[in-house]
C-alpha cells in the first residue's frame, strides 16, 4: 500500500492539512491570549504533529524522511518542539528481499551478477531510502561496495513530489510561510538535489571530482569507484573498513587524538566551501568513517551541493565579519546573500549576534546557569521570528549541511572553538583568494589587517555597550513583545480565513452537486467574506 502514488499522495496532502487547520483552530480559539499555560498548549500540540510526522515519514519513506531532515534545520520558520522531535531523524528503511535486489541488479549488467560480483552479501551493510548498499568482491579478490537503487524509487518520489506541490500551494495561499520561504525556488532546489541521487553515475562523477579536489590533503581518503559496473542504478566502489567517525569507542582504542580529529574533519569541510565551492551536503556520521590510523575517509556523494564565487565572497564576509567583531559586516554580508528583507531592525540583530559571540567565546554557553542559557536562546530564535529573516532556497541544504556537521564535531570535542580553527584559514584565503579568479586588493588586505585588531580598538565601546545593556534590553524586549502581538493577531486571523475559504467551497461544491440552493448561497456568503479577509491580511 505504501507504493502506491494515490496512497502516498492522500497520506502526505491529508496529514498537511490537518496540521494546518489544528494550528488555524488552535489559534483563533485563543486569540489575543498567549499566555504561559497557553503557550505550554500550543508545544503539546505541535510535538504531537511532529511525532505524526515522524511516524508517517518512518512508513513512508522516500522524500518524506529527507524532507523532515530539511524541516529541522528551519529554526526561522518551525517551533522548537517541532524541531526537536525530527532531530536525527535518518532513514531506518526496511530491506528489500534480496531477490528483488538481484533482479535490478542483473537486469543492469543484462548478464547474471556473478559475472562481475561474488560472495554478495546476504543482507546490506546499509539501507536508505534510496538505495543499498552490499559487500561483495570482484572476480580479482578486490572487495567492493556496490550500491544498488531502491526498485521503483524513481516512481515513488515522483509520486511525494506531485504531493509536495499540492502541499505547497495550500501553504502559500493558506499559511504566513509563503513571505519567509520562495517555496517555488525551494521545490525546484528539491528536485534538483534530490533528484540527483537518482543518477548513481552523478554521485560517481561527483565522488571523484572531490578526490581529485583533495588528494593533496594528508589523512582523507576518498573511494575509488569502478565505471566498468556502475550505471544509473548501480554503482561499484571500493570497500574502505572503517568505523563511524562517532564511535568514541573505537577512535579511544586507537589512541587517535579526538581534537586533532575534530580540526582536521572541520578543516577538510571549510575547504570544500573556500576551495572550489562545492560541498558535500549530507555530512552525517554515517557518511564519514575512521580508519584505525586516524584517516578520514568521506563516501557518498548522492546530495552534493554548490556556492558561487560570488556567493563564497559574502560568505567570507559572514564569517569574516564574526570572527573580528563586525557586526554591520555581518549584515552586509547576510543582505548580499538575501537572508535580509529590507525592512529587518540591523540594530537589534546586530546586538543578537554579538551576545551570541559573546557567549560562546566566553563559554557561557556550558556555564551558566541553564535557564539563564534557555532565555537567551529563546530571545535569539524570538527575533528570528519577529524580524523579516529569511532563508533562500539555494541554501537550505548548506545550512542542513552546516548543522548536521556541527553536531558531529560536537559528539567528537564538546569544547571544539570552532571559530579559533576557522579565523587562520579564513584569513588566509581572504588575502590569497585561492577559490576565485584574482587575489585580494592591497586595500582589501589592508582592511583585513585593521579588522584583525578589531578586538583592541572596540574596547572601550565593549563598556559602553554593557553600562547600556540594560536600557537596550528593555526596548528589545518593548519592540519585540508589539511586533510579536500584532504578527500573531495577524496570523491568526489570515489562518482562520483560509480554513473558511476551503471548507465553505467545499460546502458549495456540494451544494451545486446535490442542487441544494440554501446550502449553496450560505456557503458562497462565507467563501466571499473569508476570501475578501484572507486578502486584506494578506496585503498588510
């Protein structure tokens, strides 16, 4: 039942729907009153849709499982209960019964599998959405991979991606998501990258154009692939032994040195950023193994992402910006990537971004008192929230990316100074621009150089900032409480209207089938009443 399309569409549209009317219901029922217990309602209901999601994702499988990883890297968009339900959610994807498997895979090589491969094993060492993936050997002795694509994949995302439209359409007429999201350019990001993991001989140019990248680069290994026995659905590679790159256990007995670990694996993904602009978009622990000798060793290469020369620019501007102290840098460099709408508060931003530096720098992030922690956050994710914020499309899946790695560094170095080990590099590539076409300018360099005093000279700013936190605070907290009440109210109304707009035509629809005059002028009353509503939220 879970193949068919019909099936899986009617799952996925009805699921969406009943989400948005829950929260549509839920806040018109409270309208204006957002209180504490309120508020503690309103988290019970959206873990709850969070934990259907996940139910139905583990059952469906396919683009629904991906798309809830993409959904819990939406800090700007999705509640924080919402979001901590579907982390780490991955795909645990029954097997298909080898028969099937052999099948595909000799309907492929249009000869029988050992011909190429034998002692295929029995089960596969990894299963996902996609594809599996089996040990095997070459008729030389050389053990291979060999991954093979799911049977009627190709069918089934079809079949979530016609779903995904209809979801769409609803929440850009129905929900306040379509002004913080381009869901057109986010759907068609989707199929892009998704769909690219259809084609096994992208993910095989893609793996070997990342080993040629880096084979320069001391303890990081790539795969070597086979193009004799790859195709589209099939794709042979090297077998590398290795344990996750989170086994603590392993990496201890093997006296490997965790920190050195750590910088040498976040080294490895800033390169990718710096040098040559494409990056490896699905870093899970899954994705990297360990080698006893303290090698890295990076595979599968289905969800590859990429960044203009004109992009990584701004993007150097970001972090440039972060690691010296200058915050208007860091917003100017936000804007050339259009996170920024023009009617965002650069003050009140900026001063959040300080306090977040401020805190990690100064690892009051692990210690100060929880709540005290707790409040901060809330406060950084509320003007999130609040201020015109938005995430483009085309970056969605490098700030998944950027997550996922995160928390793998984290597992390795829970006091990993991410900033510590970025600011040489980036320093560096400033004034050498190795990934774009001309090295930095003497006055760019020059502004490098007064930036890295940056620290110094702001000093004496540092305690003006603090004797007025107090005052700045309060008109934070002033501003952002007036904007949240009207955007609420706003909301609340324009969800509400949209539920009236699609149950009264249903209603009408239903009364022109059954040719029921009464029912058919007080539905068309209410469609034009809700409609005329929705609109004029929507204008405002």
């Amino acid at each position: 039942m879970n193949r068919l399309a019909i099936y899986r569409i009617y799952r996925i549209v009805w699921m969406s729907v009943k989400f948005f009317t829950q929260v549509s219901l839920f806040q018109r029922r409270y309208k204006g009153r957002f209180t504490p217990v309120v508020n503690e309602k309103w988290e019970r209901l959206v873990t709850k849709q969070a934990k259907e999601y996940k139910r139905t994702a583990l059952k469906l499988g396919g683009l629904m499982i991906k798309m809830g990883q993409f959904l819990s890297t939406r800090a700007d968009i999705m509640p924080p209960s919402f979001i901590e339900e579907l982390e780490g959610l991955t795909d645990r994807v029954p097997a298909v019964p080898r028969m099937k498997v052999i099948a595909l895979l000799e309907e492929e090589w249009n000869t029988s599998h050992i011909d190429y491969v034998t002692n295929l094993s029995d089960k596969p060492v990894a299963s996902a959405s996609i594809g599996e993936v089996y040990k095997g050997m070459l008729k030389d002795g050389t053990p291979v991979a060999v991954k093979i694509q799911r049977p009627d994949i190709d069918r089934i995302l079809r079949s979530d991606f016609r779903a995904m439209k209809i979801v769409i359409w609803l929440a850009k007429r129905f929900t306040a998501f379509g002004k913080q999201i381009d869901f057109n350019l986010l759907y068609n990001e989707m199929v892009d990258t998704i769909g690219a993991e259809l084609n096994f001989l992208q993910e095989l140019r893609n793996g070997r154009s990342f080993s040629e990248r880096f084979e320069a680069m001391s303890g990081v290994r790539f795969p070597v692939y086979y193009d004799e026995f790859s195709t589209r659905r099939v794709l042979v590679m090297e077998w590398i032994e290795g344990a996750r790159i989170t086994d603590l256990a392993f990496i201890d007995a093997n006296g490997i040195d965790r920190r050195d670990l750590t910088e040498r694996l976040f080294q490895l993904f800033l390169e990718q950023v710096l040098n040559g602009g494409q990056f490896h978009a699905d870093p899970h622990s899954g994705n990297i193994l360990i080698k006893p000798d303290g090698t890295i060793v990076l595979i599968d290469f289905g969800m590859v992402g990429s960044i203009t020369t004109v992009e990584a620019r701004s993007v150097l501007k970001v972090v440039e910006g972060i690691i010296f102290k200058q915050y208007e840098q860091v917003l100017d460099g936000l804007e050339e990537l259009r996170f920024l709408l023009p009617q965002v508060d650069r003050r009140i931003l900026a001063d959040a971004i300080s306090r977040v530096v401020a805190a990690y720098e100064s690892k009051e992030l692990t210690q100060m008192d929880s709540f005290v922690v707790d409040r901060l956050l809330v406060d950084i994710k509320g003007i999130v929230r609040t201020q015109p914020v938005q995430l483009p499309a085309e970056f969605a899946f490098f700030g998944r990316a950027i997550s996922t790695l995160i928390g793998v560094l984290h597992v390795l170095d829970p006091k990993v100074d991410l900033l510590a080990i970025a600011r040489p590099r980036v320093l560096e590539w400033a004034t050498t621009q190795k990934g774009g076409e001309k090295s930095f300018s003497k006055e760019e360099v020059l502004r490098l150089a007064i930036n890295a005093v940056g620290p110094l000279r702001s000093l004496p700013q540092k305690v003006l900032t603090f004797l007025e936190e107090p005052t700045r605070m309060r008109e934070y907290m002033q501003v952002r409480d007036t904007r949240e009440q009207v955007e609420r109210l706003r909301l609340q109304t324009r969800m509400f209207a949209g539920t009236v707009v699609v149950l009264s035509l249903a209603s009408t629809l239903f009364g022109v089938w059954n040719e029921h005059i009464p029912l058919i002028a007080t539905s068309g009353f209410f469609f034009l009443i809700a409609v005329f509503v929705f609109k004029e939220k929507s204008l405002k």
